[in-house]
C-alpha cells in the first residue's frame, strides 16, 4: 500500500480527493492522510511509518509548502513530493523543484491531471524501492560471497547472485589442503594462541588462492577446499591451480618457519593435492545458507591425493590429468597411484619452484625414475645414492624404502 499525505488548508478538498480515489482506497493500493499546514505535516510524517508521497500546497499559514520541503529535505525521510500552486505562480513553483519536488499540479486541482501525476510519482517510487533492493541484495551477496571469491569476482557475482543457485556440471580443478598434526596442536596450545595462528594461517592462505582467482568451496579448520574453473569460466584452471599450490606451499613453509622461530610452536607441514576434470557445482545451500561447493570424482580423487602426501613423503601431490594441461609444467613423477576407492591406478607428479628444478637433485632423480620404469638392476643404487646427497627428500627416502622391502615398479597401492 502506498500512504499520500496531502497538505493543504482548504478544507472540501479532502472529501473530494476520497471520493475521487476511492476504489484504491477500498482495494487497499491507497491510503491517505490530511494536514492543513507544514507544522501539522511534520508532526503526522514524525508519527506515522511509511508515508510514501506528499501533496502540499505552497500558501499556507504557520509553514508554507516551501518551508515544509526544505525541512523534508534536512530529515531521513524517503519521501516524494508534489507540489501544488496557482497557475501565475511559476517562480514558487521552480524554487521547489529546485529544492527537491518530484512534480507539481496546478490550482484550481484538475483531479484528471492529479491522479496522473499521483500515477507517475507512485511508478518512480517503485523504480526507486527496486533499485534500492537490488543494491541491498547485492550488498548482501557481495559480504556472503566475499568468504569463497576474491574480491574482483565476488563484485561481480554479487550483481547476479541467482546465477549460483542449482547446480552445473563444469570441467575444473579441484585442490585441497590440511596442516599434519592440526588437531594435536589444537590439544596443546592455548585457545588465544590458537585462534591467532589459525587466523594468520586462513587469512594468508585464503590471500594467495584469491590472488589466483580460486574460490573457497570451504574451510573446515585448517583445511581448505579451492576450486578453480568455477563460478566462471577458466580456460587455464590447471595453470592457476599448480601455480597457487606452489606459492601456497612457500607461504606454509615460511609460516612454519616464523611460528616456531617467533612463538616456539611447532605447526606441521601443509599438504596439497589437486586434480583436474569434470564436476557438479553450484550453490546447495537449501536456500537457507549460501554453500557454493563441488562434488564428484574429481573432488574425491584431488582430497585423496591431499592425503597420499603423508606416506610418500611429499608435500603437493597433483595428477597427471593434472600436469598435462599446464604448459611447461615442471616436477617430478611420483608413480602410477592406486587410490582408496579407485580400480585404475592414477600417475601422479610432484610439482617443483623453478629453484628446484634446477637443482641437479632433480635430474639425479628423474634418472633414478626412468631406471624404477625399467625396472633396471640399478634402481636401488640410484635411489639410494639420492638419499645419501639428501637426507631430507622424502620422496626419494619413500621409494627407496619400498625398493628395499620387495616392490618393483612405479605403481605404489594406497588403497589400504
């Protein structure tokens, strides 16, 4: 319902402005209340919510209509005003258009020309309620979606924010990552120490995925799900997704390095995995919660090559579905990986900084690879002499020790 406050001392016009707008009145698209001066009118506007349009004349004793919109114009008030005055009165009539007036209509009141402009005022108030609820949805959508999408995208979204409901199957790569011992540093540590970890951690974290333009499908603890190729389209989804595990895992080793050099805490490694393929997206929040995620094969092969990481002594873990769509990708092979759930083995690689790959390691150990391929006699020696150069490289420690025990082979069974 639209409420019209018509201000005006001349006292037949209110029955005459009722019987004129009565079927609106009666089918409740209009409501109208009266006052004879600006006094009064401030006085019904200040206890009455929602007063939508004012009519007001501009002669009137105690406040003209002049005074009375000068101090409309100085309130919160979100009101449209019509201005009505003599015809000879053209100078009254531009100061109040000036000052704010919607429209205005001539004395004496032709009723025809006053529902027509009361027609008109009433259609820019809805423009304007529209525009201003569009806005208020936008808002609303750019706060929730600035929690998965960076910035530059969750502006975007947020004019269009419908076009996340229901779900769309999307070519993407999925990546996923948890900090090894999270919940026994959980145990340990302070709660105020904790919360500032974890903070420090997710916002640097959530930093660098956003700088890829990755989305954060969730966060569950320390752990992060990203996913690249969607909402929008990424054509080089694989590229952003290993060139953000790399700087997500410097930024973890580092983060390591300044907690236990700075707090003395020790945080455990961050491990990665990733892979590249098909999946259902969208926003499966049931229409009460916004919960823009991803389920599919790819999903659960990306989470389970996070989780190969730990016996393999590796830190990313991508598949080769993966590495293939990158160009000059860069890294060293893991082996041929036989998954919880999978029947096929899945070749995986370990991603690698360009100081790495030009670390003469790397070469040592794609040669000690190419001999496991071959199963050559040699193996065992080339591994074993890696290990020796370093210590610390788990993934060379791993096959090694698998060698050691029996396997032949780069396929490696995780499913157990």
């Amino acid at each position: 319902m639209i409420t019209i406050l018509v201000v005006d001392d001349e006292p037949d016009l209110e029955p005459l402005l009722l019987q004129r707008f009565r079927r609106q009145i009666r089918a409740g698209q209009l409501a109208f209340l009266f006052a004879h001066d600006g006094v009064e009118a401030l006085s019904l506007i200040e206890s009455h919510v929602g007063i939508d349009v004012v009519v007001s004349d501009i002669n009137m004793p105690r406040m003209d209509g002049l005074a009375l919109l000068e101090r409309l114009q100085q309130t919160d008030e979100d009101v449209s005003t019509v201005i009505v005055s003599a015809y000879g009165d053209m100078a009254n009539i531009r100061s109040a258009m000036n000052r704010g007036a919607f429209d205005f209509v001539t004395k004496p009141i032709d009723f025809t020309d006053l529902e027509t402009t009361i027609d008109k005022t009433l259609r820019h108030i809805t423009r304007i309620r529209e525009a201003r609820q569009r806005q208020l949805d936008a808002e609303r959508a750019h706060a929730a979606l600035s929690r998965y999408f960076s910035p530059n995208l969750a502006e975007r979204l947020a004019i269009d924010a419908q076009r996340l409901n229901g779900g769309e199957r999307r070519d993407v790569t999925s990546l996923f990552t948890d900090v090894t011992g999270f919940t026994k540093l959980v145990e340990a540590i302070d709660p105020t120490v904790l919360a500032a970890l974890l903070n420090d951690y997710l916002i640097g974290m959530t930093d660098i995925v956003f700088a890829h333009e990755g989305t954060v499908a969730k966060i569950v603890g320390d752990a992060l799900h990203v996913l690249f190729g969607a909402p929008g389209d990424q054509p080089d989804h694989a590229s952003r997704a290993v060139a953000c595990a790399l700087e997500l895992d410097a930024f973890a080793e580092e983060f390591r390095r300044r907690w236990s050099c700075d707090k003395g805490i020790d945080v455990g490694a961050t491990r990665i995995g990733a892979h590249a393929g098909p999946a259902i997206v969208g926003n499966f929040g049931g229409g009460r919660f916004f919960d823009y995620t991803a389920y599919g094969d790819t999903i659960n092969t990306a989470a389970r090559l996070e989780s190969a990481n730990k016996p393999l002594g590796t830190r990313i873990c991508v598949s080769a579905n993966l590495a293939d769509r990158v160009d000059g990708f860069g890294g060293r092979p893991i082996g041929d990986l036989l998954l919880r759930g999978k029947a096929e083995a899945l070749r995986a690689w370990e991603p690698l900084s360009e100081a790495a790959l030009a670390d003469p390691a790397t070469r040592s150990y794609h040669e000690a690879f190419a001999k496991l391929e071959r199963n050559d006699s040699g193996t065992i020696a080339a591994f074993a002499a890696l290990v020796g150069q370093r210590p610390l490289d788990g993934l060379a420690s791993y096959h090694l020790k698998r060698l050691l025990n029996g396997a032949t082979g780069p396929r490696i069974d995780l499913a157990g």
